[in-house]
C-alpha cells in the first residue's frame, strides 16, 4: 500500500516536472537532455574508470583493516568536490548580483576535508590499534590470513 502511494506520488511529480519542463520551451529541453546525457556520458568515461583506478591503487597499497576509511573518504569527497565546481569556480558569477557567489565556499569545502581527514585518522589509529590487538592474539594478519 505504502510503496504503491510512493509510487503514485513519484509518478506524479515526475509528470509535472516534464510538464513544466516543456513549458519552458524547445531551447530548455534540449539543453536539460544535453545535461542529462553529458552527465551519463562523463561519469561512465571518466569518473567510473578514474574510481576504479584509484580503488585498485589503494587495494594494493592501504592494508586491507585500513581500507575502509579511505572508501568512505572516496566515496564522500569525489561527489562533492565534483557538484562544488560550479561555486568553487564561481562560474556563475556575475558583477551585476554580487549576493549570488557571496559565501566563503573554499573554506566550507577544507571545511569538509578536515573533517572527513579527521575521521580517517582517527579510524585508522583506532583500527592499527584493534588490528595489533588482535595479530597479538593470532587473529587476521591484514591480508585476510589468520595466523592460527
């Protein structure tokens, strides 16, 4: 019943977009399929295959029990650092609306970098830790190898 209503409702919405989108006229509809389509094309050439190489440049150079704040890293930064171009960039910016880039955007973006860098260094510390903990004991070497 739930998923039924969701559905109903997403339909819906999505219809009134594409009404409202063709409303806008010929010129906005191309230029949104252009989007769409340079949005597919550009994550499938480049950043899927970027993604794949930095993941297996870290699978053999981060040991394994010290991978998985890196993911997380990878995973939040990428998108982010990629959708904060525009006001990175101020490529919308305009002398006539100084108020549209108005914000200090670089700092928020180190802001999230030393954040996220924080995170990691603590995981990675807590998790040397636990990993010397248990390679003491004769658990996983970091290879996925018990020492038993």
């Amino acid at each position: 019943m739930i998923r039924g209503m969701t559905l109903a409702a997403g339909l819906g919405l999505a219809a009134y977009g594409g009404w409202r989108l063709l409303a806008l006229g010929p010129a906005n509809l191309v230029a949104t399929l252009t989007w769409l389509v340079g949005g597919v094309v550009l994550h499938d050439a480049v950043l899927a295959p970027v993604t794949i190489a930095l993941v297996l440049v870290a699978v053999r150079l981060v040991p394994r029990h010290r991978l998985a704040p890196w993911t997380v890293a990878l995973i939040v930064l990428a998108p982010v650092t990629i959708l904060s171009v525009p006001v990175l960039g101020r490529l919308s910016a305009r002398a006539t609306e100084p108020s549209l880039l108005d914000r200090p955007y670089w700092t928020g973006w180190f802001g999230l970098v030393a954040v996220v860098g924080t995170a990691i260094l603590v995981t990675t510390l807590v998790r040397g830790v636990t990993h010397r903990a248990g390679a003491a004991q004769g658990g996983d070497d970091g290879h996925g190898h018990g020492r038993r």
